[in-house]
C-alpha cells in the first residue's frame, strides 16, 4: 500500500536520474524514478539538497523538477514522502568563486590556471576596474584598468591577454603586469574574441562582421551574418571551424560554423539566446543557452545532438580549466565545477 498514513507500510520514494545532474545553485533540475508524486492527501513530497529544501515546481509518481536550493554547496538530494526517505543522488553544484563582476561572455583561462573576468558596465560609462584576474588559490585581483567597456576575452600561444571594447571597436593586448596596448582599431561593434591554431585573432563585430587579423596585424573581412542585439560570441573546434552565437529576440536561434574559407552554414538550430561556448578534446561544443524552455550549458556533440548538462539561469560563458574543471560567467559572478570535461587546446 503505497498512501498509507503508517510508514512502515508505505514504499519509499526511488530516485533513478537528475537531468541535468550539475546546476548552479538556483538551477532547475528534473528527476526521474518512482513513488515521487503527492499523497492522496495532497501532501507534496519533500525534496532537499544538502539538508536545505528544493522548491518542488512539479511532482509526478515517476518526474519531479526541482530548483535547487541557493544555500546548497555539497549536492546530496533526496526526496521524503510519508515519513519515507529516498536514496541518495549525488549533484554536482558550481561553486561561487567571485562575485560582483559584470561579464557579457566568456571568462578566460591561462596555462597557469588564472581566470579573467570583466566588469563590463553599460555602454559608454567608465568603470574602475576593467578586468579582474583570479588565481588557483581564489584570490581576485584587479588586472586591468581604463578599458571603456571590456568586452570579449582571449589569451594567445605566449599567455597574453586580449581584450575586445564594444564601445570603441578596439582590441588590446594586455602585459603580465596588466598594462595595456592598442593591437587592432576599428572594429564597429567588438565583441567575442578568438584565436586559430595559427594566431590569428577573430573579432565578432555584432553589427554583422567577423573579422580576420592576422599576426601581422592586418585585418580581413573573414565572413558577416545577420546582425546581434546582444554580441557575438566565438569558440574554434578541432578541425579549425569557427563557432558563432550571435543571439537575437527569437527563442530558436541558431549556432553557425563557419570554415577556414569564411563560407557560413547553420550548425544547430533551436537554442534560446545563445552566448558564450567552449568545444572540448572530442570536438563537442558547448553553448551558454536554452533548450526546449530550460536554461543552463548545453553540449551539441559532432552528429548534432544537444542536451542540458548544467541547469542554471544568467549564464553568459564558460570556459574549461586544466584538470576538468569548468569556469562559468553569469551577469554578476564567477562559479566553478567538476563537470571532468577537457577542453581543447589551440596552443
């Protein structure tokens, strides 16, 4: 008897899968498994991460969807029913490494394992630090002053950091002490930032634009798509393609792959606002988006299969550390997780 009052005769609650199985904290989760639905007393189950309770939003003898609680660190989820505890799922939760911060796209990584994150503002308004650095032990730094909205990020072959300005389409070069160079002017609208295996640096212009210079400095019209409300967003894959996000008002916006002769071809359409990305060792591409209605990190592997592998709203970039760590960018803060994902190396 499965309703019953007396829990000694009641079948406790069975949890089989999380969907995604890592979250930020806030994110929302789907679990599958069995005895998960409310009593016929109306009664909702009780799910908890850490101890902390989860909101349920849904609750189904076989599905729940949970939002994961914000005080979770460790990832412990269980469901209680009728005085019945379930077994044990482990989640993976993102740690919050820093916060405060403005990025609008992806962190960046150097071989030593230092994060860059901008504080970008609004359009036109000067902040006091442009560019912060955070280092293996957690400690966040200010890097880089002066920049007039820091935009896009980029370390090349020597460990240099570029950055891109949407205010005034210039590129910079960054010193290890953080001081700063003009490497490239002109750049309309510069946004996401990227290097080829080769050291040529491309700058999406989000008025259209993707830009080629080349380690002599000069500068080639490499390919133009529809325009961007927010920016453009670039990663490399393995074989030298070009990934594009360039998000628009629609809620089935596309991914583009672009080849080494700039020839531009749709590489996954149906994602919501998609936004940074990262393409790890086995050419997967990862995007900063939505899919079928849920925010988070969707992975859309080489045959063109996408899944939700991270729930969590606000997520602008990511990028991968050395070891299997990943590096996530909200509006205001930086996480990281275990996701035990490689990322590819151009360098």
């Amino acid at each position: 008897m499965r309703y019953s009052k007396d829990p000694s005769n009641c079948t406790p609650p069975k949890i089989e899968t999380a969907s995604p199985d890592a979250a930020l904290p806030g994110g929302e989760i789907e679990i599958l498994g069995s005895h998960l639905g409310a009593a016929p007393s109306y009664d909702l189950p009780l799910a908890t991460v850490d101890g902390f309770t989860a909101l349920v939003l849904l609750s189904r003898n076989n599905r729940m969807i949970v939002h994961v609680p914000e005080e979770a660190r460790e990832g412990k989820f269980e469901v209680r029913q009728d005085g019945q505890t379930s077994n044990s799922l482990q989640l993976k939760i993102a740690r919050l490494i820093a916060e405060n911060l403005h990025p609008v796209g992806n962190p960046a990584v150097d071989a030593a394992g230092n994060i860059f994150a901008t504080f970008s503002g609004p359009r036109g308004q000067q902040t006091p630090v442009s560019v912060f650095r955070i280092d293996s032990t957690g400690e966040i730094r200010s890097f880089v002053t002066g920049l007039m909205n820091a935009t896009g990020l980029a370390v090349d072959a020597q460990g240099r950091l570029y950055v891109s300005s949407r205010f005034d389409g210039t590129v910079h070069r960054v010193s290890p002490d953080g001081t700063t160079s003009t490497y490239a002017e002109g750049m309309g609208i510069a946004t996401g930032i990227a290097f080829d295996k080769n050291g040529n640096l491309y700058v999406g212009d989000r008025s259209g634009t993707i830009f080629k210079i080349a380690q002599d400095r000069q500068i080639f019209v490499f390919a133009t798509l529809e325009p961007s409300i927010a920016a453009y967003h670039l990663a490399f894959g393995i074989d030298g393609t070009l990934f594009v996000a360039a998000p628009t008002t629609s809620s089935f916006d596309s991914v583009y792959a672009i080849d080494q002769d700039g020839v531009v071809r749709v590489y996954y359409r149906g994602l919501g606002r998609p936004q940074g990305m990262a393409v790890d060792m086995a050419g997967n591409l990862y995007v900063s988006a939505s899919l079928r209605g849920r925010r988070g990190v969707v992975s859309i592997s080489p045959a063109g299969e996408a899944s939700m592998i991270l729930a969590g709203s606000g997520i602008v970039g990511l990028a991968f550390v050395p070891g299997g760590n990943t590096v996530l960018a909200t509006g205001s803060a930086i996480y990281d997780v275990a996701l035990k994902i490689e990322g590819m190396r151009l360098f």
